[in-house]
C-alpha cells in the first residue's frame, strides 16, 4: 500500500484532498511518526492518527483547509516542550519547526521583526543581536522553543518584570481561523474588522460580556489562565493579536508574526539577598519590585542542596545567610546610577544578609543555580517528579501566604516538590512526585491538583502562569472562573472554529486532567511487568528537549545525530518515545523487535552524550545496546557485529601470528579484495581499513618494562584493543611520559578486554564475559594501590558507566572503576611533577564523546590551561563513533556530525595547530576525513617537553 492510500485510508481522504493543491508527501501516518509525535513534555500522551511537516506556508494553509473540510482535527507543534500537554492531539499533529523557521525580516528602526511560527527564539537573538536588539521574553527552554509555541503559551521567562509576557511583544500576526478565514491582525495592512465575519462576531459577542471581561480577566500580570479577554475592551484598543497569544492552538493557526525588539540596558548587577526561608523571600517581593527589577527569581535551600549533590560543592558559590534566596537583577544605562540603585535596594529589603554582586562571572554562577535546580529538579526526589501543576501564579503580594498554604498541601498528599520561580511576578514553578505509576496515583493525581486550583484560586491567582493550561488544567478553569466566563470561553471557540476541530481537548471543552496520563497508562502494560528497570529507565525523559537543542559549542555532545538530521526520530526525545510506545505495546507492538524501534536507534551513535547533557539522565547508548542485545540473542546477527564487535579477537589473533597482519594489511591494500573484506564486516565501501600493528604494543612493552629511579613507583599501563593492535603511537608515548613524571610504568601480565565492542554491538553475555575476566586482572593490581593508567577513553569508560549496569552484584567494579585513571587524572596527583610550557602553541582538543560525558574533562581541561597553550575545545561528537561511522548506512551522517563542530574547528585553527584527540575513532576520523594526524595527550606533553630541552 502506497503512503497516499495509507494517509488517505487513516485520515479520510486528506492525500487525495492535498492533491488538489498539488501537496505530496508531507503527511506520515506510519506507527513511528505518530510515536514520536504521541507526547510533548507533558505528562500525556495522545497517540495522533498523523504528522505533517509542510514546507512552506502554502502547504501548511493547503493542510489546514483539506483537514477541515475532511473533519480532520489539528493540533499545531512547535519545539515540542510544552509541560502542559499544548502539543499533543488526536487527529494531525503539525510541525512546523522543521522547515517554517526563517526571520524574514528585522527592522532596527522600528524595532521589529518578521518571523514564521517555528523561528527558535535563540535563533531570532543571533539575528537581532547585531542591531544592539533583542526578542524580551526568555524562557529556559529559549534555545529550541519556537516563536508560534511561545505566542500559543503567552511564554514568559524570569526576565518579564523588564519585558512582559510574549503578548506584550507581539506586533501583529497573520493567521487562518480554524473557520478557514485568513486574517491579518495588526499593522497598516490589517483585515478591517467590518470586512471580516470572524472579527465582527467577536467584536459583538464582547460588547455583549463587557462587564464580564473586566471584572474576571487582567487581574494581575501572570494572568494567563483561559482566555485572556482583556486585550479585546475598548479601552484596549480589541487587540485581537494580543488576545490570541495564550490561546494555546485552539482558535487559530499562526503562519506569520511580526514581534517587538527592545534594546538591553548595557549594564546589569545582581543583588543577592538571604531570608529565614523562601515564604519569606517572597513576602519581601513587593519591596524588590519597587525598585524596578528586571528579573527577581525566588528558591531555596532544597533546590541548592540538589545542585550540590549533583554537580559538587564548587558548583554553588558563597551565598548569603539564610534557607530562602532571591536573586534580583537590576538593569540601567548608567553604572553609576545602577550601583546606586542596588545600594538602595539592599538597604530597603527586609533579608538577614544581602550582597551586591558585581562581578559578572559570580552572578552567573549564582544564575546557574537556579537554572540548574531546574533541571535537575525533576531526577532528585524519591521518586520521579513530574510537570502537571507547573507554573501556578499570584499577585506577588500574596505569594508568601500561598508558598505556606501549598508546602502544606503538599505534606497533606503525602507529596515532595522542589518549588522555585519568578517571585517578581508571583509565579512558581514545581515538579512534584506524583506517585503515578501505582495503584491510585491517576486519581491521586486528580484530587491533588484540584485541590490546589481551589488553593490558588483564593489568593486571586492564575493556575498557570507561562505555560499554558493545555490537558492539565483547563478542566480546572472552573475552579478560578464564574460559569458566566466559561460560557464566553465556549463561545469563543464557536466564533473562530465552529467545528471544534483545532487542538480538541484544551481550554474548551477539555479532557479530563487524569485522562491520557502517560503513565497510567504504561502502568497496566504487560511488557512493563517484564522489564521495569528498562520501562522506568526510557520513561525518564520528560519531553522537554534539551537534546534538540544545539548546546555543542557551550562543549555539549547531545545530540549529534539530530544535529546532523534534524528529524525527530534521530533525537534522544523521539528515540525515548519510541521505546515508551514500544513499552506500551499499544502502537509500537513487536517489542525489541519492531521495525519502528530499530528505525529510531539505528543513526544513534552511542555517544553518551546523553547521559551528561540530558536533565533526566537518559542514557540512549545503554537502552540501544539492550535492545540489539534482546533482538538477536540466540539468532543470526549483522555482519558487522561479527566482523566490528569481536575486532579485538580478531585483532588479538592477527598480531600474534607472525606474518599475519602484513598478510592483512596487504589484503586491505589490494582494492577487489578490499571491497570484498569491507562487503564481508558491513562496512562501508567509502572507509578506509586501519592498518594492524606488526606487534602488540602490550607485548613490546613487556619487554622493555623497569625503570632504575622512579620515586613515585610504579604504574600500570592498560593497554586497550585499538591501542594495542594498530598502527598508532601505541604506547610508547605514555611510557616515556610516565617515566618522566617519576613512575616505573609496568604492564599488565595478560589481556584485559572491558568488552566496549560487545556493549556496542548489543552482545551482552559476551560483554560480561569480557568484564569478569578484566577484572581477574585489574582487580588485584588496583588492590594492591598500584594506580593504573588507561590510554583509550571510551574503554576507560565502560567501568565507570557500563560494567556496573552489567555486573551490579560484583563489588570489584566499583574498585576498579575508582582505581583506573585517565591520564590527567593520574598527573594531577602526581608529586613534584610540572608540566611543560608549550605558550606559543595552538591546541585544537577533541575530547571523546565518553571522555566528555562520563569520565568529565575536567582534570584535561586544568591539565592543558597550566601548560599555557592557546586551547580550543570542540563539542560535539567527531561523528566516527567507534563501529557507527563505519558500518553500512552511516557515512554520511558520520560525515555531517563531523562537519557540525570539529572540522570547522580543525580548519579554522590553520595547518600550524595541534589536534589533540585520545580517542582512536577521533583519530580515524581527522585522519579520513581531514587528512590531519592527531596526537594523544602523552604525545603533546613530550613535544612540549622536548622543546624545553
């Protein structure tokens, strides 16, 4: 059956209908597109009977008008981050941040700009941002939420006490009403109220409720509960635009925006102040917000413990006495002027201690904090917490007594969340520890947050206050509004899309708020009975994007495959979606079998880029592993997992023979042979074959082992496969290194193979073969406090992150773990030892992706500052990725990774530059792609040292 006759037969017709228009091939009904589109970053997951992805704005009003006039229901999708379920519908999920994402235009003078609706709101900065301007609103997803989802959500951020919300900064939209009018809203081209049938109605059914509107709606500024009717009073001039910012996808389609530039005051400084406890903080808010604050963000104590558990003491500066912080921001043109301002601020406030935080580094330290309790707010209770009462708001005057009234309900429900939020604006954000995937917890769920919206409904408050009420409250809006106003709510629904077909479910007649819970629903599912570690470990990620987001040059990995595609699938996001359905079973329904799952890992590198960058902790590589692990145990397997993922059989093999590797090296040399032995291991025609080793580097140093002085003693080289059995510098380097560094490097007295091309390879058995005999060797050495050294950082890796997974009852994993060291690691403890000065030179550092991700570069980083060399760190992954950049089907990813961050590093550094690159398939990799010979760190440090000399 072709795509057309499969959309046609799931969406009634709409194929055919788009024909018409002469649109093809923009919608996808197979069971991985509506899997990967099946959840936002909500706690709902609504599977869709189709996703669309039109490429123009054309195609996107050609999909609009086939779907209503087939009934079809709409539901528009930005960057997918929405917490409250915005994004997720049942009929056509449409996307337009794939190819609808340009600023058309920027005009300085009068500070505007043009944009369609999947502009990510960071990439609008970097075009502004060269006219002294600025998009005002900034939320903490900034970097992959698009401008349509901010203007849906009337999105906020901490600094709307400077710039207001998102409706505030919206000029003008065009859009098509869900009736099928188009409408140009805003400017000198505006549709005339008089001329448009839509706008008429509206207008009248307003005149009709004046009295409604302005009694139940604009109360306070984070108001955005509803529909924010306010902005249509005659005294506010019936600003239609602004009105339908908020309005959450359900009236209108927005196919382009015209929004507000401001310019940033040049000087800013941070006035940091400390209270008994964060009621406290807040009930000091209106004090701060008589001095004009552009951001004033409140927690405490819960959220910087988290952050010190996490990320270590040094992440968390000095802060002021207290268990309650606010951190206030003041903006001016004039230092003086600003200096003064905070001195009157401090002196004002009601803190136990306080502090001017001028220099700009502390203050993003302090910055940080709160934005990385944020994160990891979520991964640091008992249990996961979740989004659903996310974003709450008061009148600032009343947030203290709220913040009491609300820990108290949460101890009533047994309940734990780590509050936090933007105090200036009397908004909270929290992430609470539903209990959901137990008996009762949907209903659970349910009691408590209608409790809560009575709550917050006494203190005059909005139930959300950034973003949006979606599937989560707009069953509650009763609680904050009279039955007058959700009647107008339904009427004008009627006015703009009679049918109802644009995101059913949100603001009018809503859903249930515990119906379609995510994990309800995976709770009754039978293949969670069988696997619950791994259903928990895929049900980790939370939607909320980060992997989407490119965060490579502030020295992230995650997620280099999406960096390369763009596509959904290729995200650790969608990957964990697809495996959540796959866990369901309801969609995605042959297990670790399905074509779908296997769709979705297959350009997944294995980076463990992941397992750092993500706020939860997804770790792709691992789920990945298992999931080949379970869908070829006891069958026949891809070549390459033969040829790639034994290699260090082979490899052993080919080196101890004599003879054999220049036998080998000559047959990959000879093309029709080459061709075939690549054919024969799946791996691609366009890769060149490393070149064995004539002899085991292991063997060779055994023999040259003993060193006469070596106060520090001795050391153990590890000597890992890809080091041990090809050309390279073997070990020689670190030898040398270690022996001028006062060490007797010795070797170890036989092979100890951690298994690395087996996880890949998802042979696991095998892998655990492997790691039980590494640690007959290495456990005895670590023991006796001999330090050990290794040389190949992904090999180096595996027991800090795999072999506990694999081996979680074997206490020799954790000594090992601890008792192997990078090189770094080892000298920075070293005594008496200095490095070389290499000043004057250019080093271009790749570190490997699990260097990065689980070892942590820290220890390199310091290590090269003290050497003096000008450094520049890429991010990213180098895209060879051990067996992924080899393998059949992979180049050209592996090439457009590489192409993302470390050849135009390698290439802008010039011929002079060192790369430097520890791992093997970094090394490959520059050497293929770049001509360009990377040395190991030993290799850096003897140059350097050498020079001296």
């Amino acid at each position: 059956m072709t795509n057309r006759a499969l959309v046609d037969r799931e969406l009634g017709g709409l194929a055919w209908r788009l024909d018409k228009d002469g649109v093809r091939d923009v919608i996808d009904t197979s069971t991985l597109a509506r899997s990967l589109y099946s959840s936002d970053a909500s706690l709902y997951r609504v599977v869709p009977r189709g996703v669309a992805v039109p490429r123009s704005t054309n195609e996107l009003e050609a999909v609009l008008d086939a779907a209503r006039e087939r009934g079809v229901a709409v539901t528009l999708r930005g960057g997918g981050t929405s917490c409250a379920g915005n994004a997720v519908g049942p009929g056509l999920v449409v996307d337009v941040s794939r190819h609808l994402n340009r600023v058309i235009s920027v005009d300085p003078e009068q500070r505007a700009a043009v944009v369609e609706p999947g502009v990510i709101q960071s990439e609008l900065q970097k075009v502004a941002a060269p006219h002294g301007l600025r998009f005002g609103p900034d939320p903490s997803t900034h970097n992959r939420c698009t401008l349509g989802g901010m203007i849906g959500n009337n999105a906020c951020g901490p600094r709307a006490l400077g710039y207001g919300k998102t409706a505030d900064n919206v000029l003008g939209l065009e859009v098509v009403a869900g009736n099928g009018e188009r409408l140009v809203l805003g400017g000198p081209d505006a549709t005339p109220v008089e001329d448009s049938p839509t706008l008429t109605a509206l207008r009248e059914l307003v005149a009709s409720s004046l009295g409604t509107i302005r009694t139940q709606f604009g109360r306070f500024g984070r108001q955005v509960s509803g529909y924010s009717l306010e902005h249509l009073l005659p005294e506010n001039g019936f600003d239609v635009a602004r009105f339908l910012a908020g309005t959450e996808g359900t009236l209108v389609t927005i196919t382009r925006a015209t929004v507000r530039l401001v310019a940033d005051p040049p000087h800013r400084i941070m006035v940091a102040l400390g209270y008994a406890s964060m009621a406290d903080a807040a009930d000091d808010a209106p004090t701060v917000l008589a001095h004009a604050p552009t951001a004033c963000e409140g927690l405490d104590s819960r959220i910087v413990d988290v952050v010190r558990r996490r990320l270590g003491d040094s992440s968390v500066p000095a802060m002021p006495e207290g268990e309650g912080w606010m951190l206030v921001e003041l903006a001016d043109t004039d230092p003086a002027r600003l200096a003064t301002r905070a001195a009157l601020l401090l002196e004002a406030s009601h803190c136990l201690d306080g502090l001017v935080v001028a220099d700009q580094a502390r203050a993003n330290a302090l910055w940080k904090i709160r934005e990385d309790g944020a994160g990891l707010a979520g991964v640091s209770l008992g249990r996961p917490a979740y989004p659903g009462w996310e974003d709450a708001a008061v009148p600032p005057e009343h947030l203290g007594e709220y913040l009491r009234a609300f820990d108290d309900l949460l101890t009533r429900h047994g309940l734990r969340g780590l509050p936090y939020g933007h105090f200036g604006d009397g908004c909270v954000h929290v992430r609470i520890d539903f209990p959901l995937t137990e008996e009762g917890g949907a209903a659970g769920y349910r009691e408590f947050v209608t409790e809560a919206a009575t709550l917050v409904a006494s203190f005059g408050g909005s139930m959300s206050g950034e973003h949006g009420d979606g599937r989560a409250r707009s069953a509650l809006l009763p609680s904050m509004y009279s039955p007058e106003a959700i009647a107008l709510f339904g009427a004008v629904k009627q006015v703009f899309d009679p049918a109802g077909l644009l995101n059913p479910g949100v603001l009018v007649d809503p859903r249930p708020v515990d119906a379609d819970l995510r994990a309800e629903q995976v709770r009754l599912a039978p293949m969670r009975g069988r696997e619950l570690h791994l259903a928990d470990e895929v049900h980790r990620c939370s939607g909320v994007g980060k992997c989407i987001a490119d965060t490579t040059g502030a020295g992230g990995v995650m997620c280099p495959s999406y960096q390369a595609t763009r596509q959904e699938k290729d995200s650790t996001r969608g990957r964990a979606r697809v495996l959540q359905e796959m866990v369901n079973g309801t969609t995605v329904k042959k297990g670790f079998r399905s074509p779908e799952v296997h769709e979705a890992l297959d350009l997944c590198l294995s980076c463990k880029g992941c397992r750092r960058d993500c706020p939860t902790g997804v770790d792709m590589a691992a789920y990945k592993s298992r999931v080949l692990d379970e869908t070829y145990k006891g069958g026949i397997r891809p070549r390459s997992h033969y040829a790639l993922g034994w290699l260090p059989r082979w490899g052993r093999l080919i080196t101890r023979v004599p003879g054999l590797a220049a036998v080998t090296n000559a047959v990959m040399a000879t093309p029709g042979l080459r061709s075939l032995l690549r054919w024969g291991a799946g791996v691609d025609q366009r890769r060149q074959l490393p070149r064995f080793a004539t002899t085991s580097a292991t063997r060779a140093g055994r023999a040259a082992t003993g060193t006469p002085e070596a106060p520090n003693g001795p050391v153990v080289l590890w000597v890992d496969s890809f080091s041990d059995f090809f050309d390279g510098p073997g070990a020689d380097p670190m030898v040398q290194l270690l022996r001028r560094a006062g060490y007797d490097p010795q070797f170890l007295p036989r092979d100890a193979c951690c298994g690395l091309t087996w996880i890949s390879t998802g042979q696991l058995d095998g892998a655990r073969r492997q790691l039980r005999s590494a640690l007959d060797v290495l456990h005895p050495v670590v023991s006796a406090g001999t330090p050990v050294v290794g040389m190949e950082p992904s090999c180096l890796a595996v027991w800090r992150s795999d072999a506990p997974e694999l081996l979680p009852d074997d206490p020799r994993v954790a000594d090992v773990a601890t008792g192997v060291l990078t090189l770094a690691e080892l000298l920075a403890r070293t005594p008496g030892w200095t490095p070389p000065d290499l000043s004057g030179t250019t080093v271009v550092a790749q570190p490997h992706c699990h260097h990065a991700s689980v070892l942590g570069w820290k220890a390199d980083a310091a290590l090269l500052a003290s050497t003096g060399a000008e450094v520049t760190t890429v991010g990213g992954c180098c895209g060879l990725a051990g067996n992924f950049g080899v393998e059949q089907g992979h180049y050209e990813v592996s090439v457009k990774v590489a192409e993302h961050d470390l050849l135009p590093a390698v290439r802008a550094a010039g011929d002079d530059a060192l790369v430097l690159a520890d791992g093997f398939s970094c090394r490959t990799q520059l050497a293929e792609l770049a001509d360009r010979r990377a040395v190991t760190l030993p290799e850096l440090l003897l140059r350097g040292a050498d020079d001296a000399r």
